[in-house]
C-alpha cells in the first residue's frame, strides 16, 4: 500500500438553483476558480482534472466534458476526464482524484462535479435522471425515481411501521439547516404540516420528500498530504474512500429495507480510517428522498435498523442531537444538481472541521463523514475525514 | 513515484459491426467473461471495475454504467464507475485502472469500453456524437464531426499539397489489414477508386474515408506486475499512460494542421519510457476520418508534419513498412464503437506483442503503442507497451 495521503486544500461552490443566467460551464467555471483562490494556488499547480457529471449528453447535448471542463477553466493541456455514476459522479470524481495522487502520478489536482438540469423541462428531467435505474426494466415501464423510492419507503414502512410524520421530519429538519446556508436552493423553513400537505408524487412521498432539480457546481483542490502542508493551515485529511455497487434494479435486491452497497462502503471506510460510526462528529448523507437518509443513517450505522425514522422524528439528527445528518439541509433543502452534490458534501465537511460553519457550526467535530448514493443504491461512495495532522 | 508497474494479463472482445440481437449489457457481459476467461482468473479476483462509455444516455437511454456493469457480470459488490473522455473513454477508463493499481487500491482490475450505436437512427447518433465538440459552437450550427475533420483536412491539404488520393490510401490499407480480423466489423478490400468515388459526406472526405458507427465491447483485465507473473507468461506491461487536453472546439486551436495534445501526450510517453518514434514497432492510431490517421502518425513523431499523406501512399505504413499502422484495421476497418475503441487498440497491442496475430502479426514486434482521440482533439491518450520481464 502507498504511504502517501490525500487532503483537500481548497474549495468552491456556485449557488445551488435555477441558474436561467448561468450555462453549465459558466458553472463550473466559477467553482473552479473559487475553489483554486481558496486554496491560494495558481491554476498552473494543478496537475490533473477530475469531473464528475451524471447526464450532460440529455441535459445539455454535450459530452467530452473532461476536456470542456480543462478548456474552460484555462488549463489546457492538462489531463482531464468526466466520472460518472448517476448521483453519486461527484463522490467517484473524489475517489479517482485520490487515487490519482496514492499512485504518485499527481501531487495537486482539481475534482469538480456539476450539474445544469434545468435547461430541460421536469419530465425530460425525469427521465434522464431514470437512466440512474434500469431502464429496460423500471424507468421504461414509468418507474421514475420517486416511484422507486416509494416502494423502498412503503416496505421500510409496514416492515417498523414507521409513519409518513416520521419521514417529514428529515424534509423539516434539512430545511431548517439549509435556511442557514447561503448556497442553500430552499432557504426557508418548512414545517411536518407543510410536507404533510405537500401533496403526493408517489405514495407515501410527497413534494417536500423530494429533493429539487438543480443547477450547481462544486469544486475542490487535493494534494499530497506533504505539500498540503506546505501550502495551507487548513487541510483536512481523506481517511477513508471507499465504494460498493449493488445490482441496477431494485427487483433483484436481497431486501428492500437497507442499500447494501452503503453498508459494505461504510464498513470498509470504518475499518480503513480505524473508527466506529459512534466516532463520527457529523455526516452529510444522500436524502434524495426523505426516505433515503431513514436508510443511509440505520445503515451507516448510527441508529439501529428500524430506528432511524423515530430518531429523526425525536431530533437526534439536529445539529446539537446524538448525531447532525445533513447540516448543510442535504439534498433536500440545499438542492441537488446531481454530478454536483457528492463534491459539496465533502465541501460542508470541510468547512465544519475548519470551524467554518457559523451557525450551522457543530461544535466539536472531529471526524466528518459523506455518503453518496448512485440511482437507488446500485452505487454508494463513503469518505471519511478529518483534520490533517490531528 | 510508485515503484508498482501493471500489466495486462487478458483481453476479451465482441466482434464489432452491427449487433442487432444483442443489447448494451450482453455485449460488456460477453466481453467481460471472454477477458476474465483469457487471464485464467475467476472473477472474484477482480477487486474493481472502470468502464469506459461516452454517450449512453442519448444511444439506449442509460446512464449509471459502471454499477450496470458490475450488475451483468455478477461482481457486485465491487466498486466500479464509468469515464467519459468522447471517443477516447476507452483509454482513459484503462489510465484511471492503471493508476488504481499504482495506488496500491488494487491489484487486480477490469477495464472495458462499450457503445451500442445502431440502436437510434444514423442522424441522431450523429447528433450525439457531435457532444464530443462544442455543442454551443460547432453542433448547434450543424457542424458534425465529418465537417470538423473536413475542415482539418482542408487545412493540411492546402498547407501541404497532399492529395485525395493519398488520403484515400489510409482506408484502402485499413480496409485490408482489417481483412484478416475476424473481430471487424469490415472484412472486405476497398481500392483508391472506391474510396474516390464513394460519394462526399463532408468535402474533401467521402464515405471511404470515414469510420462507421459500431456496436462492440471489449475488456482487458490488468494486475500489478509481481501478481501478473504469478498468473501469466504473457503479460504485457504498460510502460506509460499519458494524456493531454486542447480546445473543445477547433476554432480555439492554435493550428488546424495538428493535434497538439497528441503531440503533449506522446511526448510525455516517450518521456516515461525512455524510447523514441524509432524505436516503435507497431501503433494503433485514431483513424476516425483518414486525415486523422495522417495527423497521427506525423503527431507521434513517426514521420515529419506533411509528409504523412504521401508516406501512407508510398505503403509506409503497411505491415512490413517502416511502421505498420493499424493492424487491426482500424477505426474504419475494424470499426469504432466509441468508447470501446480505446481497449480495442489495446487488445491489439497485446496480441502483437504476445505473437498472437496470425496474418495481421508485425514481425519482431517489441514496443507497441495506442493513441486514441477525443472529438477533434480535445483529448489525447497514448500508452507504450512491452512484455513484461523484458
């Protein structure tokens, strides 16, 4: 195994929404050149370029987006190259950057993720964001993606009787950290009676279950553990990358109750970092659905199978709870441009162990963890983090 | 730097052509179990997968390629993703596995490119594959990538006096080396009158001087060298994997009679290597139209700018010529699933190198190298082999 480390040196995020007056590489422009100041380098430091994208062929007719993403940014001849794996593309972008730099091959990159979804209109959206499932066996018969999460929430539900109350109480709580987040899509608070009320996309997930359609980039610089020593007082170390795949359809999973490639991830981030979840300070987990961060916080570990909606519901999962989930409001109440979303959640860890999360700040907090999941669990990605020589 | 090497321990290919009795997921499926049969492994060996795919979203609707991967070829668990690098995904998806080993992540991986093309009809492909360039400024206009490579050879033509005729002899040669390839998608000889009378697509290039579309996967299974020689006595080492970027669109580049990021990669390669253009034995080159073959060999330094069209008419790039080019066939011989394209070229390296290629073989062949391109040259990939232990 290499001796080498990774920590992130920098970061840059655009405001997470419709962006009307914004093209996709106006984003990814501005959260390059963001997260390049931040780190206090010159693009010329930079020595490869990571971008994870889910569907920009659908959403925008275009592909070849590593060499659009070195272009625009100025940095050609860099090498450059898109990752993709559905909603998880930016945390894969993450992991190959990494990997770029265990290898010896590199010493400083860039990863971004990006998303422009809202250049299409919602069903055309749809249905690219269906391409995360099977589509010869879900998304052709119109199984879209709340569809799909419906029948995981109305098994979890008659399997713990767990209530659609119980669910609200992710949307409310995500809400009311994304109200605190200035890059936040929804900066407003909801109440259990809004999401109530929301109306009904698929049975029982209603509108506030749902996380949005999104326009935004994020973007950070990596580098060698050494040289980021060298250049900044603020490195947060990558202690663990780790990924797992389950199959494309939910018709073949072993059970409908847990993701298990989101177990396997965790379990060997856990034992690469040498930490158990009762360690983790906080962690921003994939809530496409309000249901989906019930069984990312059971299957990450924190809660017992079965518990996490109750937990929620109690407040656990508050900033200032047993464990906050999410204080950035997730993909719920900060949006989720899809390549986008697993990079700005390494962006929210980084900020809260440099102490930078103002009044969304948790105190204390030592190790971060981000999880982000691929179509309905087909891929999860994990990291671990922490600050670099602490 | 890692003191790790990798080497290809097996291959596995579809034959390429028009496939219209398999899906997407048979052909990555039938690739994939050929390569892992070919190394003598079993699949639990494989500790992850990288995919190299460029638009299926737009050809079958599906995006989430590497867990669809790892899905039909039974390996869930296992991390796997997709790259996109336009029609050079297949040689940065091979790159991303090579540094995976050098990390010390892995040691043993598989590395596949796919495309099914002729399951949407020929304009829209055009249309699709036309998102390797700039859809903003060149598509949207109807520039497809015929007219962008007409335009280059337009340029050199006027620059360097070159003639039709002697493009011509690139597909002509193709054609023939693509002849006795049992996997091409062409096995049939063309003659200079053919390709001058097959009709413009994009003035000065005709129909014979263009690559098909193509459905066709291929895979490769790679190991860190120590393991490799526990496993195979005909394991080909990767002696350099380099890749560079130019311009999305061609109206940006510095000059329309090269393709610098060929010439930054391969500079790089030979670097890394320690050899020169001379001391090549053989090269697959990215002949999507035949002046791209023309660029290539003069990019990679085999002959000097300008002389490349006259060279390949003078049979210099035959096999048994001073650098045989193309013994497979080619992109317009052997045809050119896009992102299988990359791995394709690799399998015959590896063949070449192991003796293995029958009518096709290069005698005393030593040092082999890829290139492959992305659009018209905003990507460029190169990687030099040899056997390993030699």
């Amino acid at each position: 195994m290499s001796e080498r480390k990774v920590a992130i040196i920098g970061t840059g995020l655009t405001r997470f929404g419709e962006h009307w007056d914004k093209s996709y590489r106006h984003l990814i422009a501005e959260a390059g050149a963001k997260a390049i100041e931040n780190a206090g380098i010159e693009g010329k430091e930079i020595e490869g370029i990571f971008g994870g994208t889910m569907a920009s062929g659908r959403f925008i007719g275009q592909e070849h987006i590593g060499a659009l993403i070195a272009d625009h940014l100025g940095l050609n001849p860099l090498p450059s190259l898109r990752l993709e794996a559905a909603c998880a593309s930016g945390s894969i972008a993450l992991r190959a950057g990494i990997m770029s730099i265990l290898s010896g091959e590199h010493d400083v990159v860039a990863v971004g993720g990006v998303e422009k979804m809202t250049d299409v209109q919602s069903g055309e959206a749809g249905f690219a964001l269906g391409g995360a499932g099977d589509q010869e066996t879900e998304l052709f018969f119109g199984a879209t993606f709340p569809a799909l999460y419906a029948l995981l929430a109305t098994r979890y539900m008659k399997e713990f009787g767990a209530t659609e109350e119980q669910l609200a109480a992710v949307a409310v709580k995500n809400h009311a950290n994304a109200l605190h987040n200035e890059y936040a899509q929804f900066r407003r608070e909801v109440t259990i009676d809004n999401v109530m009320n929301s109306g009904y996309i698929a049975s029982p997930l209603k509108l506030l279950d749902c996380s949005p359609l999104t326009d935004g980039a994020a973007a950070v610089i990596i580098a060698e553990a050494e040289k980021a020593k060298e250049i900044t007082d603020n490195a947060i170390e990558v202690m663990a990358s780790e990924q797992a795949s389950d199959t494309i359809d939910l018709a073949n999973r072993k059970s409908l109750i847990e993701l298990n490639a989101t177990k396997v991830a965790a379990e060997k981030a856990y034992k690469k970092a040498g930490l158990k979840p009762e360690d983790i300070s906080f962690a921003e987990v994939h809530d496409c659905f309000s249901i989906a961060e019930i069984f990312a916080i059971e299957d990450l570990g924190f809660f017992k199978k079965g518990s996490g909606a109750k937990a929620t519901a109690e407040g656990k999962t508050k900033i200032g709870g047993e464990i906050p989930i999410n204080t950035s409001g997730g993909l719920k109440g900060k949006g989720h441009p899809v390549g986008a979303t697993g990079v700005a959640q390494v962006i929210e860890a980084y900020q809260q162990l440099n102490n930078q999360s103002d009044k969304r700040q948790v105190k204390n907090a030592k190790y971060g963890m981000t999880h982000n999941v691929g179509g309905s669990g087909a891929t999860a990605v994990v990291h671990l983090f922490k600050r670099l020589g602490e």
